[in-house]
C-alpha cells in the first residue's frame, strides 16, 4: 500500500490552510513519521489516524 509522499505532504503544510488535519486511513511507516509532537507544533497540523486495531476513518462531509 502506498500512501502519500513526503513531497506531497510538505506541499499540504507549506501551502493549504493553516492549522491542517492530516487524516489517514492507516498508519503506516510514510504517515507515522509525521507523528512528531514537536513537528506537528512547528508546521502547524494535526495527525489522525483510526483507534487502535481499526483500519480506516469515516468522516462526514
């Protein structure tokens, strides 16, 4: 399974909104590498990914 690149998501912090949600349906080693608290305060986001031994998140739009 592929998820997004680093490339793709730095583009997603450098020029979306501020304060983003990055949601992920898996956490895989590509997602979990953004899961640094300090990281995460310094580009301004947050990570979500699904509770513990579910995969995927549903989310209404």
């Amino acid at each position: 399974m592929i998820g997004p690149t680093r490339q793709a998501l730095a583009k997603i912090l450098t020029f979306g909104e501020p304060e983003a949600e990055l949601i992920f349906n898996y956490e895989r080693a590509i997602s979990a590498a953004w899961k640094e608290p300090s990281l995460q305060q310094a580009l301004g986001y947050r990570l979500v990914f699904p509770p513990a031994g579910q995969e995927g998140i549903e989310i209404e739009v």
